[in-house]
C-alpha cells in the first residue's frame, strides 16, 4: 500500500486523528530534544580565571604555523597584550612588505612548558586574579599566571617587553622639503 497519508478505505475519523496526533506528539518531543541539547552548553573557557590559562596553554601548543590555532590563542590574551603585538605586526608588516596579522607575533618557540600542569588554582582580587599551576611534583614544578577581567571575559595577562618608540635620524629630511 502506498503511504499518501490518507486514511485506508474503512478506517474510522478517530484512527486518523490517532494517527495524527502521534505525529504531532514525535515531533513535539523530537523539538524538546533538541531543545535541551542546545541549552546544555559547555561551561565558557573564560569564565573562570584558571579555565583561560588551561585554555591558553592548550591553544598555545596547537600553535606551531598553524594560524587559526594562534589566532585562538591570541583570543585569550588582554587588551595590553593585543595591543602589542598589533604594533609589533604592522611593524614587521612594514619592514616584510607583506600583510603580517598580530597572532602572527606570537612565537610558539618562546613558549615551552618546564613542566606538564596537573592542576590550576586561583587566587582572586577584584579584576585580577594569579592562576597556580602545578605539575605532579608541587613542591618543584609550580607557575604563576596573571589574569585579568574584561568585559568579554577573563584574559591571560601575558606581559610582554614594550615595544620602542620608532627613532628619526636628525639627518633625515622633512619630506616636502626642497633640496
């Protein structure tokens, strides 16, 4: 028999809403479920001081020229950070002659793990807080990170070397001055 949907010859008006109201009923609980799957989001890798660091330090060793793994990593880093290594980018992007992007600054080589982090802790302050990282061994292998809060979330504080003020030459000439 082909299924049309229709009632078969001889089948009573309240077969059919029977059958109805059962595909009604699927689809209301198919939509429940998925409902329920959306709303369980994981917690956010922000949320919490030390979530950020292990976050970070995952990201940071997917690193390796990869750049969407760095841009990632660099999503976790504060303002003060981004902001060097944006000036740092346009830097290099002028010295290259080619488009260099501020994630593009962070070097995974610098970036290496005296120990492998078993745990983190946090200890915090109003916006500020200092991540304990610790291996295995606690007494001997232990780090500390500072975060801080931004409004998108909490952030790795990474502090980085500022950047020097570019120099002129006093040689230099003013660029619409005639020789």
């Amino acid at each position: 028999m082909l299924n049309t949907g229709e009632l078969p010859i001889g089948a009573s008006a309240s077969q059919g809403m029977a059958k109805r109201f059962l595909r009604l009923a699927q689809r209301v609980g198919l939509a429940a479920a998925l409902s329920l799957l959306l709303s369980c989001e994981p917690t956010a890798v922000d949320s919490r001081p030390e979530l950020v660091v292990r976050e970070f330090i995952e990201r940071m060793n997917r690193v390796h020229g990869e750049p969407l793994a760095a841009r990632a990593a660099y999503d976790l880093l504060w303002s003060e950070a981004k902001k060097n290594l944006s000036e740092r980018a346009k830097r290099a992007t002028a010295v290259l002659g080619k488009t260099v992007t501020p994630e593009e600054m962070l070097a995974p080589s610098r970036f290496s793990l005296n120990f492998k982090p078993k745990a983190f802790r946090a200890r915090i302050q109003d916006r500020w807080a200092i991540v304990t990282v610790t291996g295995e061994v606690a007494a001997t292998q232990q780090a500390e990170v500072k975060c801080t809060e931004e409004a998108s979330g909490w952030r790795v504080a990474l502090e980085l070397p500022m950047v020097s003020p570019i120099r002129k030459r006093a040689n230099d000439a003013a660029p619409d001055a005639a020789p």
